[in-house]
C-alpha cells in the first residue's frame, strides 16, 4: 500500500493506520489473484520439480493496519504459501514454488515496521534471503530490482508488479513498457489509479497534460477530444477515464492483454481504478475470474459485450453514467449482449472455424467478459442456430460442454437475433 497515504511513525507504540474499504478490496482481488494464477500456471505441470516465481510490491506500506489488518507484502507472502498447498496436496513428489519479494517503499519508517512483522511472523527465515527490503522510490529502484531479479536468468523470471501508488501519476507508463521489454515480456502489473482526483483536472487542459505526461500516455491520448467528450457526451465521468485513459495506458505499456475495473469505496465518494497489464492470456483470464468471483464492491463503465469502451447512444445510458457491478444479473446480461456481437465478428471478419480459445484470446482485451461467459454466450448462439460449435478438427461434437479445442462455424442464417434469456446456461467446465 502506498505509505504516503497513511502514517507508520508511532507503530513501535502500536499505533497503526487504519485499512480503508477500498484498500481490502483491492488486498482481497489481489490474494484471489495470486492464488488462481499459481495454480493455473503450475497446477497440472507435473514432472517438473522447481519453478520460480518473483513479486514486486513498489509502494509496500509498513505490512501492518489497524485490527491486525495484513498489508500488501503478507497478502502476497501468504497468498503464494496457500497456493503452493492446494497444488501440492494431491501430488506424490511435490512441487517447490520458490518465491522471491522485493519490497519498495521511499518510508524508511514504513519499512522498518515491515521488517518487525516478517520477523515475528512465519516468514521470519526468508527475510533477506528469498525477501529483500527495499529503501526508495519505485521509479528510482526498478532498475536496480529489475537486475536483481533478472541475475543469472537468461529469459527472466514470471514476475508480477503490485503498484499501489498514492494518486495517479508515480508510475511512468514508459517504465512499465521499459521493464516489460527488458523482462522479455514476462512482467505483468497490477496498477493503482487515483482517478477521482485525476477527474478534477479533466475541464481544463493545460494541467491534465501535465499529468498524462508525467504517465507517459500523452502520445496514445487525444486530450481535445477528451475534454471535448466531457462537455458534450451524456456520460459519467467514470466511464471517460476508463474508455480514455485505459486503452492509452495499455497502449503505452505495450503489455499484450489488460483488464479495467473500478473500485467503489464504501466509506468515501472518492473513487480507484486497478489496471492489470498481462504478457499471457491465461494470466488475463484468471484476473477476469478473480472479477466476477469478487463482484462486492468493483464494477465497469461501458459496454458488456464487445468494444467495452465504445460509446453507443443506443444502449441504455446508465452504463455509461452508473456503470454496472459484476453481479450475476450483470453476468446474465453480459452473456445476452456478447453473443450478438460474437456473431457479428465472426462473419464480418471472416473467420468461421477459429477455435474456442483462439477467439476467446482475440477479444479477452475488447470485453469485461471471462471465458465462462464467453463460452456461455456461444451455446446461446449454438441454440439459436447461428452458430455450429464442432470438435477438435471438425469433428462431431460429443458433448454439451465447451472446450478451447472446439471449432465454431457460422451458418447461413443473418438474424443476430437475442436468444431468449432461457437458454442461458451456466458453463460448468473450468477455465485454464
């Protein structure tokens, strides 16, 4: 957690800040996250004895809150220990999931009361072994820990980012796209946004370039029609930052797959944003799950089919000024409203035939959607007769479940008509 935010001066007297609502959202996607990732990534390699994995926590906190609330580097400590458990439970030879931390905080007095709760906890062992304690500021470390990480390893490592900063402008997008470069794209990000605070800028353009040059997205924004869109459009702020400035923020990082959602804090009117930049789709993919797993307090500005970003003055308006939460009724809508758009694709690209993963892969970054839903919305299609859904090399389909392996054909009808909300069907089969 960013330390700016929050005091760490007294902690030796016990007096510890307290963890804000937004703050255990964004700590309880990111424990889920870890643990579906690992398990994804790990849990059906089997024969290998050894894999590594490297975490960087670049505005770590003093990892300690009020109540006993954990912060950021024992989510991360723990999350990765119960992840080990669950895939070696059933294995013979174990798998050793050698984590590496490297904890970044500009607080001296944040890192010293990290360094106090490793070594009273479970972790003690590691702490300066396998967990290094960094004094500084990120945009000034990362090189540094980027060589570190990197020492000895010829593709370096998986390593994931956590970047909570304090606002919205201390992460430079151009470093993120220069580690994710050097990292042989291997790096993947998890980044905080201030974007009410951003927001007050938005009406004025000289002070709002400011800021998109400090993260590095000028050169991916058109800023006249940003603002020109807030004083023309019927639109939420919300729904402007995240059509805006989350496709130039994925574009600057130059990361292959992203996912937008917001953070809606219980106890403020103030509002987060968390931007996670994946190298690989299943890594997209978990953090999608993790979404839809966690609804309570996250939500999406825009569509809920394709070109989630697009704004269509057809569509109901509250999507783009109330947005909507990844509840199950928004589920159920986001498979109502995808699968006409699937369809679409499909015949005006041209590209009857693709796989089930392959499309899933191709428009994962285009849609709030997971690959359940997606997959769901295909047996919707399959049932109205606009699509047929054959096996692996056009084979006959044996079964109703969907596999990344099966082959969608389009038929010759053209109705793109709404299959009725019966014959939406909850997709059993677990996403990899």
């Amino acid at each position: 957690m960013a330390s700016e935010a929050f005091i760490w001066r007294d902690w030796e007297k016990g007096e510890f800040p307290e963890l804000r609502s937004h703050s255990r959202i964004k700590l309880e996607v990111l424990r889920q996250y870890v643990e579906s990732y690992i398990e994804i990534l790990f849990g059906n390699r089997f024969g290998v004895r050894e894999v590594e994995l490297t975490f960087v926590d670049g505005f770590c906190g003093g990892g300690m809150y009020k109540d006993n609330q954990p912060g950021s580097p024992l989510v991360l400590l723990r999350a990765v220990k119960t992840a080990k458990a669950k895939i070696n439970c059933p294995r013979k030879n174990p798998l050793k999931i050698a984590g590496i931390f490297y904890f970044v905080d500009k607080d001296k007095r944040a890192l010293d009361c990290l360094r106090h709760q490793i070594q009273n906890s479970e972790f003690r062992a590691e702490l300066d072994r396998s967990i290094h304690l960094v004094h500084g500021c990120f945009s000034e470390k990362h090189q540094d820990v980027m060589e570190k990480s990197m020492r000895g390893r010829r593709n370096g490592p998986r390593t994931i980012f956590f970047l909570d900063q304090c606002g919205y402008s201390k992460v430079d997008m151009r470093i993120v796209a220069q580690i994710s470069k050097a990292m042989n794209y291997k790096a993947e990000f998890i980044i905080n946004l201030a974007i009410t605070w951003m927001v007050d800028f938005l009406n004025t353009e000289g002070p709002f370039r400011e800021i998109c040059e400090c993260m590095g997205i000028e050169d991916f924004l058109n800023l006249e029609k940003l603002v020109q869109i807030r004083k023309d459009k019927p639109v939420g702020w919300h729904y402007i930052i995240e059509s805006q400035i989350g496709p130039a923020v994925w574009k600057a990082s130059q990361s292959p797959f992203y996912s937008p959602f917001y953070i809606r804090p219980a106890d403020s009117r103030r509002g987060y944003w968390l931007l996670h930049l994946a190298p690989m789709v299943r890594a997209r993919t978990a953090m999608a799950d993790v979404l839809w797993q966690n609804s309570s307090g996250t939500s999406h500005y825009g569509n809920r089919g394709l070109r989630m970003h697009e704004y269509n003055p057809r569509n109901d308006r509250s999507l783009y000024l109330d947005g909507f939460s990844l509840s199950d009724l928004n589920r159920d809508k986001c498979v109502q409203d995808l699968g006409p758009d699937i369809a679409r694709l499909i015949r005006d690209e041209d590209i009857s035939g693709i796989t089930v993963g392959d499309l899933s892969e191709r428009i994962c970054s285009d849609t709030v959607a997971n690959p359940a839903i997606i997959k769901d919305s295909l047996l919707g299609l399959k049932d109205a007769g606009e699509i047929i859904i054959a096996g692996p090399s056009n084979g006959t389909k044996r079964c109703e479940m969907i596999s990344d392996k099966d082959v969608i054909k389009i038929t010759g009808q053209r109705t793109f008509g709404f299959f009725p909300r019966k014959s939406i069907r909850k997709h059993s089969a677990p996403s990899k």
